[in-house]
C-alpha cells in the first residue's frame, strides 16, 4: 500500500479544523492540525508534510508571516490558503508570495478534495519536470508549440501576437494553478514593463477571441475575479 500523504492544516477555528481533519483522514490522507501560526510553523519542520492547508486569518500571527516562514526551503511543499470572502488582497498578495492556491469559506468537502488532488499532482509533476523546460503543451484540444512558436486547435493553426503568446504559453505551463494579474504582468511585460491590468484584460479578450472561447462557457481559461486568471486542466 502507498504510504499515506500527509496534510497539514493550520486554523483556529475548531469546527473548522475537525471538519477539514475529518474529510482528509475519511479519505486517505494523514492529517495533521495546528491551531496557531506558531504551532503550524513548529508542526512543518517536525512532520515535513506534502501540503499545508493555511488560513489567513491566525489569532497570534498574520497567515502571511506564516507563509513567510514556510517558504524559501530546500523541499517546496505547496501551500493551500483557506481564505474568507472578504480577503481579496491578502489572498492575492498571498498567491504573490508562492502560495499554490486558494479556497474560499465556506466550503464543501468535494471542493477541498478536488482542490487538494489538482495542488499534489502539480507539485507532483513540478518535481518530474525540474530543471527541463518543455517546448510543447497540450491542453485539451489546444496544443501550445513553445519551439516553434505555434498554436493549434485541433488541426487548425491559430496565430498570436508574440505577447498574447507568452501569456498563453505561460497559461499552460501553470494549467490548474491560478496565476494573479502581477504574476503574468511581471513574465511577460518584466519587471519594469509598467503595464496595467487594463493591458493584459486587453490581450486576455484577444486571446479567447482567437479560440473562440465563449465566456460563459470557457474550455481554456478561467477567470478569478479581483485575482487573475486560470487554464483548465484535463482532469
Ligand atoms: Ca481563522
């Protein structure tokens, strides 16, 4: 038998933390909870866990002081953000900060699984694919050719701008995982590129135009409202 994953949840709220506790182990994962910040910081260096479920909202340190103090270490372990509703800039500064994703209260338990599966298996195919850059993507229908700079639907080539492309190509090397507004602004503009939200919803429209995506039924990209954007993944 495949030995357990194990999850770390840090969350103060008690009902909260044994609903999550009670999912996690009723479906195969080891889980394991802190109720402070200070406590989940100590519990992730004893235990070295495969995913830590962090809330935000901590009673004796900021979540993102957590998350701080988490990151930056030789084994990335993905970071999950258990966000209230009216968190917006702490759960996009959050993501900023390299936090895989987020899930919003309240929350069922089909969510949190479907969540907790996407954040393994990318963590999971990170490791694979470490230190090799890929040169082709396929999401669906829709392949992305980073070599030779081609798009194709199906057997139809589309053609992109060389912006619109990054911001495809960068799409799809992140599939399931949101990625914030800075985010795809810093990759494909730069650092000191200057450019605004305004710009990228521009290329954005351009993009789904060009696939013929219909808005209220997206079969590539996502949007996260206040947050960014997201590309489907096969699942
Ligand atoms: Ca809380």
């Amino acid at each position: 038998m495949a030995e357990k994953r194990v999850i770390l949840l840090i969350e103060d709220e008690r009902t909260i933390s044994n609903f999550i506790c009670r999912a996690l182990n009723a479906n195969d994962y080891k889980a394991i909870a802190a109720g402070t910040g200070k406590e989940g910081v100590s519990l992730f260096f004893s235990h070295q866990p495969d995913l830590v479920l962090l809330d935000l909202g901590l009673p004796d340190m900021d979540g993102l002081e957590v998350l701080e103090q988490l990151s930056g270490l030789p084994r990335e372990t993905p970071v999950l953000i258990i966000s209230a509703r009216d968190r917006e800039t702490e759960k996009v500064k959050a993501l900023d900060m390299g936090a895989e994703d987020y899930i919003v209260k309240p929350f069922g338990v089909s969510e949190l699984l479907a969540r907790i599966r996407g954040t393994l298996r990318r963590a999971d195919r990170v490791r694979l694919n470490q230190g090799s850059a890929k040169s082709r993507y396929q999401v669906k229908d829709l392949t992305v050719d980073a070599a030779r700079h081609q798009v194709f639907v199906g057997e139809e080539e589309v053609h992109f701008t060389q912006n619109e492309f990054k911001i495809l190509e960068l799409l799809c090397a992140h599939s399931g995982k949101v990625l914030t507004y800075d985010f795809i602004l810093e990759h494909v503009w730069g650092p000191y590129g200057g450019s605004s939200n305004q710009i990228l919803r521009v290329n954005m429209a351009n993009i789904r135009r060009k696939l013929k995506e219909n808005p209220s039924e997206p079969r590539y990209i996502l949007t996260e409202l206040g947050i960014g954007y997201r590309m489907l993944e096969d699942s």
